[in-house]
C-alpha cells in the first residue's frame, strides 16, 4: 500500500527544500576526483583558542583569515597543476583553480588585536585569545 503525502505546491519553504536538495552536499572535486575542503581542529583552554587548518596545495601569501566577534572565516585561492610528459611530448595536463573557504562561530568573542597566525607545511595554526568579558551590572529603574 502506497503512503499518501499532503502537500502545499504552493509552500516556498518545500519547494525551496525540494530545489535545493543535495545541491550543495557535495564539496567540489579536482578533476582527479580529490575533495577541496578545509579540514580543521580547534581547540580551547582558559585562554585561547588554538585552530589547526589543513591547507594542502595553498601558499601563504593566498591564505586570508579574517575575525569579527566570535566568526572566524578562513580563505584561501588553491592553484594544483600537474603535467605528464614523454620526452617533449605532452600526454596528461590537469589543472585546477579555485578558491576554497570555511567559516565558524565560537563561544566568546576573540581579542583580533592580538591573534596570531602561522602558515607551515601546509597547516594553517591561528592563536585566538578570548576577549576580557566585562562584569554585567544591574541597571535601576528611573
């Protein structure tokens, strides 16, 4: 027996859903198959945050961090050629070209005056120390 739906044509939030399905699941591939994305790890102590990005392929003047408040957002132009050649004679040439980003919230605002980063062997590290929080106060009530 068959399950019978209802449904709304007219439903934007539906039919955006149902447009949009898997269209933004998958990260976009070089042509020789391998993802591009930014694969991270960030940790936290009572100071800082410490986040460790892996950018293979990435030069450092290419790599941009940028920290509003509590959103870091990293990016990055990615440039990979590879060319297979038998004497003078060219047989394989890939390239790829794109730009790859990654964005994220953390728990407390980060003091950008004094973040810090370093770009080595292809990983990323960002020092983030957390911003002094002000003490809340109470206000009375004219």
């Amino acid at each position: 027996m068959a399950n019978i739906v209802r449904r709304d044509p007219f439903a934007v939030d539906d039919l955006f859903d149902d447009l949009m399905k898997g269209f933004f699941v998958r990260p976009v591939r070089y042509p020789s198959g391998e993802a591009v994305q930014i694969k991270m790890d960030v940790k936290e102590d009572d100071k800082a945050y410490t986040v460790h990005a892996e950018m293979p392929g990435a030069r450092k003047e290419d790599i941009h961090v940028s920290v509003e408040g509590g959103l870091v957002t990293i990016a990055a132009e990615v440039k990979r050629a590879s060319e297979q050649k038998e004497g003078e004679k060219v047989l394989h040439s890939e390239r790829y070209y794109g730009t790859v980003s990654r964005s994220f919230s953390l728990g407390q605002e980060v003091d950008d005056a004094n973040a810090k980063a370093r770009f080595d062997n292809g990983v990323l590290e960002l020092t983030l120390p957390k911003r002094a929080t002000s003490a809340s106060r109470r206000l009375a009530i004219e």
